[in-house]
C-alpha cells in the first residue's frame, strides 16, 4: 500500500504562563498512513491530538521530526494541494448561506466556474443539507455546522482528509450521519485522519489507531491486533428463576421488569446457568459474550499512564 502521511520523532512545546515555563506537548510521535484507510487518532483531552494535526498542516512549527505528506515535505504547496480539513472549533461567517459560504471557500482553490456550482450542490446533497442551501449558518444547529464544516473539507476534492472531533457535541443521529459520510469517504479511495475521544464510533469504522497519552504514541496498529477476541465474561439475561439460584455461579447486575440479568466470568458456569434456568422452568432472553473493546484497551493505556 502507499503511504500518504508518515511522521517521525515529532516534537513540540510552548512557553507557557506570565513566567514563561516551556511545556513539552509532543514526546517524539512517530506514525504513518496507508492511502484508502480510516485511520483514528485517539487519546484523552489534552494528549496532542489536535497539536499533532496542527503541526502537520502547517499551522505552527515543531522543535524537532520529520513530517511527510505524499511523499513531499509537510509544508510544500505539493503536499498541501490534495488535503481537506475540519478543525475541531472552527469559526465559520455565520450571516453567509450554506451555498454561500461553500462559494466563498473555493475562492481558495483552482475550481472551473462551470463546474463550481455543480460541486456545491453536491457537496450539500452528500452532507444532507442540500434542503438549507439558502439558510444562513446563523440559524443552524451543532450537527448542521459540522457538516457544512466537513463540505468545506471536501471542496478541493481531498486525497486526505484531516478530522479533527468531528462527532463531538452531536446526537446520536447525527454521529451515524457523520460516520456514514467517513465511510462514503473511504469508498471513494480517500484517506482519512480522525482525531476523537468517541471510542465507539471509531471502533465501527476506523481501520488502525494510534493511542496518544501525554504527548507520546503508547499503542498502535490494527483494531483487530490490538483487541483481544477472547471472552471476558458472558451476559444472561432469563425470568422465571429465583435470581438466588446463580450466586455461586455468577454476578447479578440487575432485576427489572421480572427479568434478571447476570454475569458470568467462567465458561464452564455457562453452561450450568443454562441448564439451571432449562430446569427450573425459567426463559432465557439473551446470552451475549462480551470480548475486549477499544474503550477497554483505552482505558488500561491510560490508567498505566
């Protein structure tokens, strides 16, 4: 596969306080970034996420760490030409219309005239706003300005796309609208780079992470090599049995509406839960083992650090 973004040793800090005090917020971050993946950049507030993403567009200079974007120096027009970006707080001009202000940032980019207007109205129509082309930003709510954030992203049509929390301060709803975009995005042949602290979601779309703790890389790889498919305990829910019957064979976690909902560690005791309730005339509702998530693997990370 060809790599898109490689960094290596990647360090940075800032003066900070009234007596400056440098502050080291990049420990020598090294990564890289294979074309057509999602790839997830996770880490607790204040880790160097958005520090990280910083230094890679440009925006400000590290001490010290090479960064590459296709191949060129991180801050050649060359490697700057096929990138989109949706920072994490941006500030848009919110008395422009969606169509507006789409119009307005490809002022920044080469774009023939003709086909300008046909690549706003598609932008708007993948983001699900072509219905509030003429409404001004003003009057959207948190969800909308993240799409008409991530349209602006995808003016130049990005080889790269840098996503910093895009799912952050969303409705349920909105982050699968989100994440269904992400993954249009990598249909398409694009590579993204997503910074957030929204396990979940990157667990269902994200092809590799990188886990960021106080400004070092402490985990990184492949979902599927970095989670354990082991299983760690398995949930039973069942009614109609004495709930006391499974004490010596599993934790209880709960009693609602007539059913009981268990926790069983050891494989040998599920079978036996099983048979108890099949003898005591009870129902079985669920059994559900539970394997190591990402929000496990993230969390003994942190708790180590």
């Amino acid at each position: 596969m060809t790599t898109v973004l490689t960094i290596k040793d990647l360090h940075k800090s800032f003066n900070i306080g009234f007596i400056p005090k440098k502050r080291k917020i990049l420990k020598g971050i090294s990564l890289s970034v294979e074309q057509g993946e999602i790839f997830g950049y996770l880490g607790p507030n204040g880790a160097g996420k958005t520090t990280t993403i910083k230094c890679i567009l440009g925006l400000i200079l590290p001490q010290k760490g090479k960064i590459e974007i296709f191949g060129n120096p991180h801050l050649a027009l060359k490697a700057k030409e096929k990138i989109g970006f949706l920072p994490e707080n941006p500030y848009f001009y919110d008395h422009l219309t969606a169509s507006e202000f789409l119009d307005f940032y490809s002022q920044l980019y080469v774009m023939d005239k003709n086909k300008k207007e046909e690549k706003i109205k598609n932008l708007l129509q993948l983001v699900g706003l072509e219905q509030s082309a003429g409404l001004q930003l003003r009057k959207f709510s948190r969800g909308m300005m993240q799409r008409i954030g991530l349209a602006q992203a995808l003016l130049n049509d990005p080889s790269l796309v840098f996503l910093d929390e895009p799912l952050g301060g969303l409705d349920p709803v909105g982050r699968k609208e989100i994440r269904d975009i992400i993954a249009r995005l990598k249909e398409e042949g694009k590579t993204v780079f997503l910074c957030s602290h929204i396990l979940q979601d990157i667990e269902m779309i994200c092809d590799r992470v990188a886990i960021i703790v106080n400004g070092k890389i402490i985990n990184q790889g492949a979902l599927q090599d970095l989670i354990s498919e082991k299983t760690h305990f398995t949930e039973v829910v069942f009614s109609g049995v004495d709930p006391r019957e499974f004490e010596s064979l599993a934790e209880r976690l709960s009693d609602q509406s007539g059913r009981t909902l268990l926790k069983v560690f050891e494989e040998e005791n599920v079978q036996k839960v099983l048979e108890l309730i099949q003898s005591k005339k009870g129902k079985l509702h669920s059994l559900i083992p539970r394997t190591e998530t990402l929000e496990d693997l993230f969390m003994e990370v942190v708790k180590q650090k």
